[in-house]
C-alpha cells in the first residue's frame, strides 16, 4: 500500500497540510518531501526499525516533519514534556535508550543540563532545531539540507509505534510503549465516529507532547485534512485561528476551554466561531457548569470523552446528550468493554462503584522496562489506571473517584510520590503528604502538607524556593500547610484520604 502522506502528495500537492499560528504554509508536497529527507537523515545517523527517537520542542512544522518521518521509517516516536528538568530529563534518556535526540531552541540548555547523567551520551546523536546550533549538537536543517527526498523503502502504516511517558507512582515516569502503533481499524473508526473529514480544518491547540492534542492532528493527516497549530497555547489567539482559518474541528483539555470562556465578553465577542462543528474535550474532569457555558458560546459540538494514553478512546458523550447527562462521560465506544470491579476482582452490580476496567484493540503492549507495573494492571486483556466509576441504567459511565492518589491540575498529570520524595531531602521535613485540593480554574491544584522536624520551623518560601529548580514547575505546590502529626492505620502507612478529605469537602466531591 502506497504511504499515506505520499499519497496526498500526489493526489493534493498544493493543499495545506499544516499552517503555523504565524500564518506559514506547508502543502502536503512539500510536507512529504522534508518528511523524507528526515527519514534519509535519521537513517544516515543509524537509526534503525524499533529504536526511539526523543523529540522536545513547542508546537511546531518540524513536530509533523518527525512523526511522519519515524512513522515511515518504523522508529519510536517519543515526544517528551517539555515542562521537564534536569534529572527528570535524563531518567526519561536513559530509560528509552533514544539513539537520538532532538530539541527545539528553546530547550537545548535543558537537555544538555541533563546530558551530563545520560549514560553512553557520547554515541547518541543530539540535533538542534533552529539557526543557532551550539557545540555538541548537529544542525537538523544541515541534516536534512544534505539528504534525498526519495520516499523510504520502509513499509509504512497509517500510524507508527509510539511512546509517551507518563508519571509514575513511584517517583519515575513510564513509557507506554505501542510497539505496532495503533489499530488502523480503530483508528478509522474514531475518524467516523466524530464525522472528521478531508474538508476539516483542525487546530491543535494544546502540547503535541500530550498523547490526546498529538492523536487528533495526527487523526486528520490521515484523511488528508489541513491542521493549524498554536506554537503555545493562548485564548485569543485560539478564537482568531478559528474565525481565520474557518477551524471546524479542535481537542483542548477543560482548562483551555475554562480560559477562553473566562475571557472576558467583549473580546470573545470580536471572533466568528461559527466554523467550529466538533469540540473534543478530556484529560480532565469536564465540570457540568463548564459544559454548559461552552455550549452556550461553541453551540451544540462539545464531545467528551474518558481515556488514557494506555487505552485510547473508552467512553464517549456527544452533543445529543452532554446536557441530558452533564456529570457523565458517556457510553464505552464501538468495540471496546468496560467492567467495574470491586476489591476482590468481583464485578459490581448496577449502579454500585468499582474499579473501571476496559478491554479493546485500542489498549497499548506494555510499560518499558516494567514487567511487573504492566502486569499489575492488566487482567486477561482489560486494563486499569485506577480510577473509580459506576455505571447508570442508560449505560453512560460517572467518574466519581480515584484509587490511586493522582493530582490531575489543568489536564496534566501529577503523581505526589514525585513531590514527596524531593521535598524529604529538605533538613527541615520530617514527613510529608502532596495532595490535590479543589481550584476552580484548575480542577485541582497542587498543596503540600508538612511535619517539621522537632525543633525546626520552616518557612512556606523556603520549601517552595527548594522545590523550584528541582522538580517541573507545574509540580511545584501552590501553597504548604504545617502538621504536628498525620492519620496512619496500623500497619504506619499514612492515610492520605484523611488528610486531603478536610480540603474536599466543602465542595461535595471526593477527588
């Protein structure tokens, strides 16, 4: 089968595939050409069938260039959090054994901040994006300026193997490793499914380092859509690529969609949005009040969906019954079976919570390097990421809490274990929790709990000082309260429910 990009490329030559936030244009042709010449380049560095490649940068041309190019090439397509430092830079390096690395201008001094704790670094290739290329690194430009355009011989599919890393409960983030990419059956029927089309102009508005923001422009590529893109994500700007563009298609988490509502009315008022006939929302709990004010501004296109980066698409909410079901998430998708179940492995009746587990063609093979973290959350195909649901009569599934302790603050996801363990370096801690508390702007934002030591009274300032540099800032703690002592059971194990349900409950939820 003729790969699909070059497929455009001669069916399309001149339409746009992807438009900058700038106003810049690259036709597919011209897209399939420097996809090309960057497999021809990554080959020529060695890099070969099933190695990964890291890849670190903002919204950008080249984020296509690189995903089509390990697509083609079957490499490992691994785009890293660009909110990330030093050691959680390198543990990700080593871990994924990427045989080349790639950064944006804007990150170069990271990574080579964490190059120094990168083991064999010295037989990695490191390409710099951009004019200004530093000693140490190779000119990606240079790279590609040098290489054929001839189209690989390669054996593609619509969709490669991919790797994102997500946080881990024990201070280290996993690799969800798709070792054969995705599903083409699914990936064919999420694209029916939401009646995309090649006629669809798409913006991807949030980080493609995100797993949802990346699949649904990499969804249109593959029907031969055209995708704008927001270097970062800001709200106006947003508003004014849709009226522009005539954008009828966008994923954003509930936070971006918060802050363009949030803007205040006269200036949403200055923006035709009238274009926009499918606004996907997920990563986050998507507030019944949210729904119903983005409603009322986007009209009747809001979807929700639940998902993870290990599962892929398992419920679904449309416009027909957002409103009708506004704290539900919706049904379990075509092809794809959800069981609840209780402590002991039991299925739940009706109506009564459990642990959401699901089954489909959608779900990823494995955790890298972690047998027994993939193992534990697998059982007989269906897998789990903790969460707590019931489901209602009419089938729409209701998250209603968590089993395990993650902070989600803005769609991003935050394991306290991470916070914790840094924060135990400080003299002055004895013991710790890192809990989410309820923000209205955020769903929930980061605290920390602390209990000094004997003796040692430390200063908000101080912990927080300690923290920054050490740890990405979005895992930072907003605010420290002090403790003498924490709730624990029996055995010692710090009962964290008791010490985050104080900050909860004023609101009536749980998580």
């Amino acid at each position: 089968m003729a790969d699909i990009l070059a497929m455009y490329a001669a069916q399309t030559p001149d339409k746009p595939a992807v438009i900058g936030e700038d106003g810049s244009r690259v036709t597919y042709s011209q897209l399939n050409s420097r996809v090309n010449r960057c497999a021809a380049a990554l080959k020529g560095l060695g890099l070969q069938p099933g190695q990964d490649c890291i890849h670190v940068h903002y919204n950008c041309v080249e984020g296509f260039e690189m995903g089509h190019a390990l697509r083609k090439m079957r490499a490992i397509t691994t785009p890293m959090n660009h909110r990330l430092r030093g050691q959680e830079v390198a543990y990700i390096l080593n871990d994924s054994d990427a045989r080349v690395v790639i950064a944006g201008p804007e990150f170069l001094a990271v990574v080579d901040e964490a190059r120094a704790e990168v083991e064999d670094a010295g037989s990695r290739h490191w390409l710099a994006l951009g004019d200004d290329v530093p000693a140490g690194w190779e000119s990606y430009e240079e790279l590609l300026a040098a290489a054929s355009d001839v189209e690989p011989d390669t054996p593609s599919e619509i969709t490669g193997p991919t790797m994102i890393y997500t946080a881990g409960t024990t201070g280290n983030p996993k690799g969800a490793l798709r070792r054969q990419g995705a599903d083409p059956v699914v990936v064919l029927s999420w694209i029916q499914w939401f009646g995309f089309t090649a006629n669809d102009v798409h913006l991807l508005a949030g980080p493609g380092y995100h797993s949802a923001p990346a699949a649904f422009a990499g969804l249109h590529t593959i029907i031969g859509a055209t995708v704008v893109f927001e270097k970062r994500f800001d709200a106006e700007t947003s508003l004014r690529m849709i009226q522009e563009h005539g954008v009828t298609t966008t994923f954003m988490a509930p936070i971006l969609v918060r802050r363009i509502l949030d803007l205040p009315a006269e200036v949403r008022a200055r923006y035709d949005v009238s274009s926009l006939k499918t606004l996907v929302v997920a990563a986050a709990p998507f507030p019944a009040d949210l729904k119903r004010r983005a409603v009322e501004y986007f009209g009747p296109c809001v979807h929700e969906f639940y998902g993870a980066t290990e599962t892929g698409l398992v419920t679904h909410i449309g416009p027909e019954d957002i409103l009708r079901k506004p704290d539900s998430c919706g049904r379990a998708t075509p092809g794809t079976e959800i069981v609840l179940l209780d402590e002991d492995g039991n299925e739940v009746p009706q109506g009564e919570p459990g642990e959401l587990w699901a089954r489909s063609a959608a779900t990823f093979g494995e955790y890298l390097n972690k047998p027994e973290a993939t193992a534990r959350n697998f059982r007989e195909e269906f897998f789990t990421v903790g969460d707590i649901a019931y489901i209602d009569d009419e089938g729409f599934v209701h998250i209603c809490d968590r089993k395990i302790d993650m902070i989600i603050s803005g769609g991003v996801n935050i394991y306290p274990a991470e916070v914790e363990a840094v924060l135990h370096e400080h003299p002055a801690v004895e013991d710790c929790a890192v809990i989410g508390i309820p923000d209205e702007e955020w769903g929930e934002t980061v605290k920390a709990v602390v209990k000094p030591r004997p003796g040692e009274r430390p200063a908000e300032d101080d912990l927080l000082g300690f923290l920054r540099g050490r740890i990405a800032d979005y895992k930072v703690p907003r605010s420290v309260d002090f403790v003498d002592d924490f709730p624990r059971d029996a055995a010692g194990k710090l009962l964290k429910r008791l010490v985050r349900d104080p900050y909860w409950e004023k609101t009536g939820q749980r998580i």
